[in-house]
C-alpha cells in the first residue's frame, strides 16, 4: 500500500482581535480537515507553526506538530523539502490551514487517489495561487527550487517540467479562510466543518456593509460592480446564480505568485484622483460593489500588517495605522454606494458564498436565467 502522508501549514496572525478572530477560525478548520483525513486514512499528519503555544498545545487530536522556528525567517519550499526527506513519501497532501473548508469526504478521497497514484505530477485548487495541492510521487520535488510562499508553488513545479493539473474552480476548491469576511460569508451561508461551525455561532461581530450589499443580488434592476482578481470561470458561475448585472474590472491576478512591474490601471486612477472621486465615480456605474482592496492599494506589491487590512475590511479606521489604507477606508465607509472589502478569498470562494448567502429568506425564486436550448433533443 502506498504512503501518502499531509501537511497543514499555520501561519499565526497578530494580535489584533479581528487577527485573533481569523486564527481561530483557521484552527477550527484544521480540526475538521484532520477528521476528512484520518477518515481517508492518510499514513500521518503534520501540523505545521511557528507558534510554539500553538505547537505545543493547540493542535487538533491525531496530528504531529511541528515548530517551524521564527516565522520571519520560514520558507516554505524548504520546510516542504524537510518534510518529503523526513518521510519519504509515495504521495502528499499539502493544505493551508484555512484551505478545504468545504470539501466533502468523496473529495479528499480523490485527492488521496490523485497523490498516490503512479502518475507524477501536482493537482492544484488554484494554480495560480494555490491553497492546497495533492502531490504524487513528491521525491522529484527534492531536486526542484522551491518558492518561499505557497502561492507560487504551481509556477515553480511547472517552470521545471513537473506536470500540473487543476480542479475545477467551485466554492469547494475556491473557499479559503484568510480573512475575516471569509468567516463572515461561511457563517451566513451556514457552510464548513462541525468545528468551524461551532466556531462561527459565536465568533462573528456584526458587519456595517454586507446586509446593504446582499439584497442588491437579488434585484433585477441592479448593477453590482466587481473590482480586483477575479477569475473569469468564477465570476461567470456568479452571474448565472445573482439576479443582478455585473460590472467587472479584472486587474491584479498573480499578484502575489508571480509579480508584475506595471501598476493596475485603478490604482493609478485612486491614487492620482483621491479615493472620494473614485468611490462617486463608482456610484455613477453601480448600485453596489465588491472590492480586493489589496490590489488597489498595494505599493508596489508590499502591503500593510494584517491588522490594517482586516481593521479596513471592517471599516474600523481607529485601528488603522497605514495612513494610505486610513485615508481609503474612511472614502470607502462615507462612499454614495454600499462597498465590500476584502483580499483575493473575497473575488474567488466569497463569490460563490455571497451568491448562496443573498438568497437566505428570499421569496424570490432563485433560478431567474433562461436553461439553454437543448438543441438535440429536439424534435424535427
């Protein structure tokens, strides 16, 4: 029998509350991603921090923990190539501990099947910025430069002759939790694991946008602007389950995985006419909008400490210490329109919640596109 081990990566936050909010959300996913597996009847599970609280005390039942040192100083590609020499596995399974909150057990078993299968190669949720992956025949992976994030990871293997494959792009691959608004959207849609669910009963504060926002997806005569890295499968899935029109200004995609020197066109716009122009000139376009603020504000690809940006997706401008991100986030919450913030998680799995999560207590009926003609059943 093969031996396909996996490896969930922890990144420990910071201290702010929405930072501890967002760790224990990620934990709690852990532990229901440690249950699929076991149930898959994966060889061992790492567990892998640089906190040493949590390594020692804060890893779910039936897992290895696995202090990583200082988190400045961790590189992703080498703890992986630590991990395969440690091992010596036929198969591996890698997940971000926010990643695979809405997998079901067919799913991983899939995964499983993937990683210890005699074909070599990597099946990535996200190729271009990958969450988690199911690698088979990883001890080629110890002769290849390995990227120090995980979101590069696809570009790596590939650039050195590895195959790569991809899933399909659903709310399953797509959803992880890196933000705060991602726990927001998992907890009105009522979607994830018995412990994450558990979590997010009573975890989640109140939102000052996202119930202005909901039912403009429901509204025929609406237009719902969509601005940051947006992939196109994911916003066409969108628009076939809203009732709105969309708006989409795609710029950003492999921001983090694979960087650019050319500024997005918004940015340039936001920076150059102020954010109050920007969000009236937006209001002019849309009735609503669902903003990666992350791409509009990025300076030259360096962005703040978390604790600004998640204090900006709840528009809490007291905690904002980024005078940048302060100034935005005061436009964004005065805007003549109601605005959603958040990262990359938000225009890629969070479109799909919000499209399940608008239509909780509607009367409407959810189905408001035509079916295709199906040309060949019909009869002469």
């Amino acid at each position: 029998m093969k031996k396909v081990v996996a490896v969930i990566f922890h990144a420990p936050c910071g201290g702010s509350p929405l930072e501890r909010l967002t760790e224990a959300g990620q934990r709690a996913n852990a532990v229901d991603l440690v249950q699929w597996l076991a149930s898959a009847k994966i060889s061992s599970v790492d567990y892998v921090t640089s906190s040493h609280v949590i390594a020692s005390q804060g890893v779910p039942p039936g897992v290895t923990p696995v202090p990583s040192g200082d988190e400045a100083r961790f590189h992703f590609g080498d703890y992986l190539h630590q991990l395969i020499r440690g091992h010596r596995p036929d198969g591996l399974l890698y997940f971000g501990s926010g990643s695979g909150a809405l997998l079901d057990n067919r799913e991983i078993d899939r995964l499983v099947e993937f990683a210890g299968g005699a074909m070599r190669g990597a099946l990535f949720n996200n190729f271009y910025s990958c969450d988690f992956a199911a690698i088979a025949n990883p001890q080629e992976l110890l002769s290849i430069s390995l990227p120090p994030i995980d979101n590069s990871l696809g570009f790596a293997l590939a650039d050195a002759g590895f195959p790569c494959y991809a899933l399909p792009r659903d709310r399953g691959t797509q959803c992880d939790i890196d933000t705060p608004i991602d726990l927001l959207l998992l907890h009105r849609t009522g979607c994830g694991g018995r412990a994450l669910l558990s979590y997010l009963q009573t975890a989640i504060p109140p939102h000052p946008t996202l119930d202005a926002v909901l039912p403009l997806l429901t509204d025929r005569s609406a237009v719902l602007a969509l601005v940051g890295r947006i992939n196109p499968t994911v916003w066409s899935h969108f628009e076939s389950e809203v009732a709105c029109r969309t708006n989409g200004y795609v710029e950003g995609r492999g921001m983090r995985s694979a960087g650019t020197p050319h500024m997005p066109f918004l940015a340039q716009v936001l920076r150059e006419d102020g954010g109050r122009a920007f969000f009236r000139r937006l209001a002019r376009a849309a009735d609503g909008a669902v903003i990666d603020s992350r791409v509009l504000l990025a300076d030259r690809g360096v962005l703040p400490e978390k604790a600004d940006r998640f204090a900006s997706d709840w528009f809490q401008t007291g905690d904002i210490a980024d005078p940048l991100w302060h100034a935005f986030t005061e436009e964004a919450a005065a805007a003549p329109l109601p605005v959603l913030l958040g990262g990359h998680s938000l225009v890629s799995g969070g479109l799909y919640l919000l499209a399940d999560a608008c239509w909780k207590g509607s009367e409407l009926p959810r189905r408001l596109h035509p079916d295709p003609y199906p040309w060949e059943d019909a009869q002469p």
